[in-house]
C-alpha cells in the first residue's frame, strides 16, 4: 500500500495541491473505514426495519451476507441470546 506514496507526493507538489502529507487520511486505514461506516450509523442510532424488507443470513465471524447456495449446504440459524437457565 505505501509503494507509490514519495511518487503521489511528487506529483501533487507538481500539480500545484497543497496537502497535509504530515496527516493524511488514508481510506484503507480501520480509523477511515469506521469514521465513514460505523460513525454515521452511530449518530442514527437504531432503526426499525422498513416494512417489506427481509433480513440477509449474516456469517457470524465476518458480518458478510450468505448467498442461498451458501445457505442449502446446511447451515443452521442459531440464537444471538444464551439459553436461560
């Protein structure tokens, strides 16, 4: 990722940009990501689903959606909340 960094510096230089180099945002850093992901759901807050929408099956570990050919190879829906006692 950093490979072309002294080259994108060189080139905004000659094109005339006036950037912060000593700070930059970079948009593959987790710190970006989350301030443009989870920052504005944040200020939302929680939202009740819209009518006629259905949930996607979610992989656990990863948070990606399970696609329906994913889905008939046996997976099984399990329950966020622990069994009571």
């Amino acid at each position: 990722m950093e490979r072309y960094i002294d080259e994108w510096e060189a080139m905004t230089d000659r094109l005339g940009f006036w950037l912060d180099m000593k700070h930059p945002y970079r948009t593959y850093e987790g710190t970006y990501i989350e301030s443009v992901v989870v920052e504005p759901q944040a200020a939302l807050g929680p939202r009740p689903p819209l009518p006629g929408l259905q949930g996607r099956p979610l992989l656990p570990r990863c948070q990606t959606s399970l696609s329906s050919h994913e889905l008939s190879q046996g997976y099984r829906t399990m329950s966020l909340t622990p069994p009571s006692s």
